[in-house]
C-alpha cells in the first residue's frame, strides 16, 4: 500500500544538527512533491519546505531559509530533511507528506508519515 | 502569505451534535482549501479538499463549503471518533503552505 515512514525519534543538543528520513512505498516516488510539515507540543501545523523528487528542486519557507536542507534519493525513494543549527524551540514532531494533485487543479497532502520526534535539549 | 484564521480554537459538543468550523483566508483563495482530522500522536489525515470534495471513504456526515475568503467544515451527527483536532490549510499558493491553527473539538 501507498505508505510515507519515517526514522525514530532523535535527541540532540542546541547548536547540532539533525537529519530525518522519509522513505516512500507503494507509488512513483517521483511522480509527487514530498512536503515537510513540523509541529511543536501542544501547537499546531508548520509548512517548512518540499523538493521534487524528480529533479531535487526546492522550495523552502523564509523563516528556515539558511537552517534547512531537503534532499532525496531516488534510488532508495527517500526524501531527507536536515535541520541545522538546532534550537530548543525546534522541539516538534516533523512529518513528510505526500502532495497530490486533484481534478487536475486543486492539491492536498493525501498521504502523511507517522512523524518523527525530535527533541532540542541541553 | 495568506494568513489562515480558524474558529473557535476549541469546542465542546455531545455525540450527535450538529457542529460547524470556520475558516477564514486573508485573501480570496477561491476554493482551494483542504481540511484535515488529527488525532493525538497521529499524523494528519486528509478529510475534505477544494473546500467541499470528500475524500473517497470519509463519512458523509462530514462536509465542506465556501469559497473566497470563507470557509466551513461541519460535521452532522457527532459520532465518538470525531473528537479531534481540525485544520484548514490553503492551496492557492503552492508556496507557502499555510494552515489554519486548529480547532480542538472535544466531549462535552
């Protein structure tokens, strides 16, 4: 079945890196834009970026600019976030999400992976 | 960016309760709005996109509408599997993504 599954929850301290895979099953893991999606405790929904798997274009949200990394390969059909420099309130759960094109004009994120928590403490 | 305002940001209501969340965009965003049901320690999961198309296998006392600035999502009957948290997220600009802060809907 058509599935997104992420790696295990991670600890890291102020000023490391991290980096969380997404490996895609079940479909053209080129066909789709992977999104990253992250949520603080108790917080809502925050977009950070997406690559085409196709190409390894990106397109990443201002307030990560310079801090965050996707990339892909396609031989493994995984898509990778790596968030450096990492502060306490990078505290969140991050999940990948697969985008789908609708009636040929309309998108939403169809499929989600199970989220990867990663922790920022000193 | 196309700001996203949800209300309320929480609810109480009974099992078969009648209840209807509002989504507002900071600009006309047509009908590309998408509404997603999360569950604790889960991921999101897709309800309903272009405002008022249900996904294939969502329960049909779930529906959509609005277009523009407006939006809502309402739920007809509640049933016990329905208390989550909603969010609306706009796909008009394909960057930035923006969602909605969520609607915590709980037990009364």
């Amino acid at each position: 079945q058509v599935q997104l599954v992420q790696s295990g929850a991670e600890v890291k301290k102020p000023g490391a890196s991290v980096k969380v895979s997404c490996t895609a099953s079940g479909y053209m893991f080129t066909g789709f834009h992977m999104h990253w999606v992250r949520q603080a405790p108790g917080q809502g929904l925050e977009w950070m970026g997406r690559i085409n798997p196709k190409n390894g274009d990106t397109v990443y949200e201002q307030k990560f600019q310079g801090r965050v990394t996707l990339t892909r390969d396609t031989s493994l059909t995984t898509a990778y976030l790596e968030l450096s420099r990492l502060k306490s309130d990078d505290t969140a759960v991050y999940f990948c999400a697969r985008r789908k094109v609708i009636d040929y004009y309309y998108d939403a994120f169809d499929i989600w992976g199970q989220g990867t928590m990663v922790t920022v403490s000193s | 960016d196309i700001q996203m305002t949800q209300s309320p940001s929480s609810l109480s209501a009974s099992v078969g309760d009648r209840v209807t969340i509002t989504c507002r965009a900071s600009q006309s965003i047509s009908t590309s709005l998408n509404w997603y049901q999360q569950k604790p320690g889960k991921a999101p999961k897709l309800l309903i996109y272009a405002a008022s198309s249900l996904l294939s296998g969502v329960p049909s006392r779930f529906s959509g509408s609005g277009s523009g600035t407006d939006f809502s999502l309402t739920i007809s009957s509640l049933q016990p599997e329905d208390f989550a948290t909603y969010y609306c997220q706009q796909s008009y600009n394909n960057v930035p993504i923006t969602f909605g802060h969520g609607t915590r809907l709980d037990i009364k």
